[in-house]
C-alpha cells in the first residue's frame, strides 16, 4: 500500500528534502500488547501481538511480563509501511513511569509494582534490543489515559467532543474525563485507584467463574439472564460521586453468591450477582455522562478503555445519556494505547492526524500469497466466479462460512474481516456456532447487515460499524433472526456500509437474494481460547480442526466434504 506523505505537514529535514513523520505506537505495560504506525498523520497500520504469536492477550497481565514488547507486530508493521528502525522520528509508549506509584507504595496489594516501572523506564533500551537501529532516545512515554483518550478522540470522527476513558488502571489512576477542542485534550476528571470500575468488573469475572482481564464480555452475557436484585447493596460501593468521578471500592461478592470454580454449573446467583454490578455501573456510566454534558455542552461523547467494550452500558449511555453521538474506539482495550500514543505524538510532533476510517489496519495476503499457501497444504479447492455468491449458497443451505479477506481487523471483534458467517434463521445455528467455536451456550452471536437496511431491521444506534452498541429487534423479524437475538431480546448489529465494504456488501445482497433476509451471523473467525485467526495458516488450521462446512478465503473456496481429498487443484466454477 501506499504510505507517500500527502496532507499534513511535511517536515523539512536539512537539505529541504521532504521527510515523512514516522511514529510507532507500542502497548506493553498491562496486557494485549500492540503496535501501531502513523505516517504523516495516517494509520498506516496497527495489530496486536497475539495474532502473531497465537497466545491469546498476548502475555499474562504482572509486572514481570512488563519487559515482554511486541515484537513480531512492530516489525511487521515497519516492514508494511516501508520503514526502518532508524527510520522512526518516534516511538510512542503507553505509560508513563514518572507518573507511576512511587517506590515502595502499596498499589492493591502488589508487591511487585516496582518491578513494572522498573522494566518500563528500561523500556527504550529494550526496543532498542527487539529493533535494531532503533534510537532509544526517540521513545516518548505518554500518560496511559491520554493514550486510550486520543484513541477515541484523535482516531474517531470528532475533532470536538468530551472523552472518557474507563479502565482497570493506568499508572494511578483507573478513569479520565475530558473535553476535546480543535482535537485539543483538556482533562477535567481523573480518578485514583483503589477506586476503579474496570477492576470491580474484573473482580466480578473471577467471581463468577472466568478469566479475569479476558472474559469480561461473557460475564455481560450472563448478566442478561439474572435480575438486579442486590443493586441497592452494590450502588452503595459503586455510584457517581456527583463531582465529576466516582466511588468504585472493591466489594465483598462472596456475600451474595459463592464464588463459582471451575467447571460448576451457573447458579441463578450467578446471573443475578452479574446483572446488579451491571445494573449499577450502567447507572454510574450515566451518571458521569450527565455531569460531563453539562459542563461540555459538547454534542458528541468518545469512549475508550477496556470498560467502553461493555455494549450493554455504551447503549444504555447512548440511549439515556444527553450526547447526540456516542463513538466508541473498536480497540478500546489497552491494544488501543499503541494506536492513541502513536496519534497523540504524532499530533505533539506537528502532524496533521486524520481519524482512522476502518479497524481493517492489521495483515492482509495477495490471492497468489493464499494460493500459494492452499498448495503448500495440498488442500482440494475452487475458484468460484464470485466468492460472495458461492459464500452465500452455503449459508442458504445452513451452512457455517469461515470469511478471511482482506486485511485483519485491529481489536476484538471480527467485522467481516476474519468472520465465521452463518444464516441466522435457524436457532440451532447458535449452538452449533458456539459448538464450532467450543464455547458456554449462553453466549449471543451477532448479526451483521448493511447500513441502509438496518433501521427497518432493528432500533438504533446507528451506524454501528465496530459492534460497540446492542440493538432491539423490530416486530416482525424475530423469527427471521432466531440465531441472533439473546435471551434480552438484544441484537449486537454490525452495519455494513457498502462504499467501504464492497466484497462483504456484495455476500450480504446475494444472501439476501437467496434467502429473503438480508441478515448473516457474524462472529470471530477462532476457535476456544485461540486468538483470531490472521494468517492463511491459521484460517487452515481452524479449518482442519472445527466443523465448518467452508472456507472462503480470499477468491478461493473450500468445502468440508472435498477437503482432505489430497489433490490440490483449481477449477474455475462456471
Ligand atoms: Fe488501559
């Protein structure tokens, strides 16, 4: 891809040559470690590391993992965009050690916290090592909620608006309030830990049973099937304190419900434990949207950190909240650091930075780079005229489609990018989907649809094009759409638009055609506890493992039943 340095403003080195401004943004304190590049104020690409590395999240959240970069992704990404090393004007690293707890200070218990600043000042040397040629006088270490911050205001579409960023933490601090002027942050709130709604909520995971900083997303599914029956209990450990930040102290759970271990079955406590901590951060969410509004008076409001991936709580803000718009950052957890950091140094470099346009910004293959890879497995597969067509026969006939084109998508959700498609007509669908991927049954599957199709489907937020919003179904439509609407009645939808998304637009028209719905099941191309599918191997190795019944990748076709037939040849379907 092209990478020239149009718009913006150039740097002129000495000599008067034109220099292109190069910064690489780097997530690596926490967890989710990720890159992303800016060139000339463009996002010239961004990935997390465990689509390299096939370790889900990359690397275990403690400080003695700190020191662990991302190294495939960034040399990935400097190799894409045509830059050395050396090359960098910038490295942008999410965390700033001087703001991090002194020496000695007690952070939620964590004798190690030391240990974590220490391997971050120690940073630049590091990448240095991973990078060779790198100039570790270049690293510019940025305020972790800045960094999430700018993700929302400098990567989405509004150059005024107020901000909020809600985490687990940053170097002391768990959330971030701020107004956005000419794309210029001011911060108006900030909260210190112990208060925290990203911990309470991770806390809440590992109560209930699941992976803490990892199944958050499950533990809302599961909230959907309890009632808010100790809301007035929680809301007294966890509401807005009415002066810009809240209170978020940890809360003794096990005194609604006993923990759940491994392998127990779901309790109705369960559910119901979830749906008051959900109930009462939706409330407080409001509650700190309210108080930004009034004194913003900004008409659009940007989300970023872990807790923005809560869909549940970004409607009920966009629903209930005072903001025209609400735009969500699609990588809002810590993987989105490295695209705000490098974003925000760019800007404090001199760069005219533009939003980033689509979450398709990860790796990507030529059709011979996927042929020759189809070969390499001796795997038997077709050339059908039209991949969309052919994709949608299969879903006409129940089929489940594993979609790899294009370039991967940056953040956790498939957007048509690395997909599992499926017809969602057939409520069996979602067992299978969930069987396919080897994952608990309560969990939803989301439609995907395109844009000017959605308002008669479904009730807004529109358009909705990272899934960060839960949508109602209009009447008529359930029984079209049984694979897709969760226990509460709710739908994930993910709007196409078709200038942006030709090919998935294309699939979308010729399901419509052959099923009368103009709706497919989208969900991530992986299986359980694998990180999403990326390259060309792994969409094969997916493949040869689950029951999928195709496989289309790139303008190539694979089918179940002929899979392993061992000839590999091409035939073009007429
Ligand atoms: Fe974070």
């Amino acid at each position: 891809m092209s990478v020239s340095g149009k718009g913006g403003f150039p740097f002129y080195a000495p000599g008067n040559r034109v220099r292109r401004m190069r910064v690489l943004g780097v997530n690596a304190v926490f967890h989710d470690p990720a890159v992303a590049l800016v060139v000339d104020g463009a996002v010239v690409a961004a990935a997390e590391e465990e689509r390299f590395t096939r370790r889900k999240h990359g690397k275990v959240c403690v400080p003695f993992s700190t020191w662990e970069l991302p190294e495939e992704s960034a040399s990935w990404a400097l190799r894409f965009g045509g830059v050395a090393p050396s090359e960098l004007d910038a490295i942008a690293y999410s965390y700033d050690p001087e703001l991090a707890p002194p020496d000695g200070a007690e952070l939620h218990e964590n004798e190690y916290e030391a240990l974590r600043t220490y391997f971050v000042r120690r940073a630049p040397g590091f990448m240095a090592a991973a990078l060779p040629g790198l100039d570790r006088s270049k690293v510019r270490f940025v305020p972790h909620h800045v960094a999430h911050a700018a993700s929302a205001y400098l990567a989405g579409p509004y150059r005024d608006c107020a901000v909020m960023v809600m985490d687990g933490r940053g170097e002391q601090t768990s959330y971030l309030a701020g107004v956005v002027r000419g794309g210029e942050l001011e911060v108006l709130h900030r909260v210190a830990i112990p208060d925290s709604l990203g911990l309470r909520y991770e806390e809440l995971t590992m109560h209930v049973g699941f992976k803490r900083s990892s199944d958050e997303y499950k533990v809302m599914a599961l909230a959907s099937y309890g009632k808010p029956r100790w809301l007035a209990e929680i809301r007294e450990a966890m509401h807005a304190d009415g002066a810009g930040g809240f209170v978020a102290r940890p809360i003794d759970l096990a005194r609604f419900v006993p923990p759940r271990r491994e392998g127990e079955e779901f309790s109705d406590g369960h559910a119901d434990l979830a749906a008051s901590v959900q109930a009462a951060l939706q409330e407080t969410i409001l509650e700190l949207a309210r108080g930004l509004y009034e004194e913003t008076k900004m008409r659009a409001l940007v989300l970023a950190g872990g807790v923005a991936l809560n869909v549940v709580a970004n409607s009920y803000v966009a629903e209930k909240g005072p903001f025209e718009h609400v735009w969500v950052q699609p990588a809002a957890g810590d993987a989105g650091t490295a695209l705000g950091a490098a974003m925000y140094v760019a800007r404090a470099m001199g760069d005219d930075v533009r939003p980033m346009g689509s979450a398709a910004l990860g790796r990507g293959w030529s059709d011979a780079e996927i042929e020759a890879a189809l070969d390499g497995a001796n795997v038997y597969y077709t050339r059908p005229r039209d991949i969309a067509e052919a994709v949608a026969d299969v879903i006409a006939q129940d089929g489940i489609v594993a979609w790899f084109q294009g370039r991967s998508e940056f953040g956790p959700r498939a957007l048509g990018h690395r997909s599992l498609l499926a017809n969602p007509r057939y409520a069996d669908t979602l067992r299978r989907l969930n069987d396919v991927k080897g994952r608990e049954q309560f969990r939803p599957v989301a439609p995907m649809t395109l844009l000017e199709k959605a308002p008669e489907i479904f009730n807004g937020p529109f358009p909705s094009p990272y899934m960060l919003f839960v949508h109602t179904v209009k009447p008529g439509w359930e029984e079209k759409l049984r694979a897709v609407i969760h226990v509460d009645g709710t739908a994930r939808v993910q709007t196409v638009d078709r200038r942006e998304e030709r090919l998935v637009a294309r699939m979308l028209d010729a399901v419509e055609r052959k099923t009368g719905v103009p709706v497919v099941v989208n969900t991530s191309l992986n299986t359980a506890g694998r990180p999403m599918v990326d390259s060309p191997r792994d969409a094969l190795e997916c493949f040869g493992s689950a029951p999928v019944d195709a496989l289309a990748i790139g303008p190539f076709l694979l089918k179940r039943e002929t899979f392993a037939r061992g000839s590999s040849s091409v035939s073009a379907v007429a």
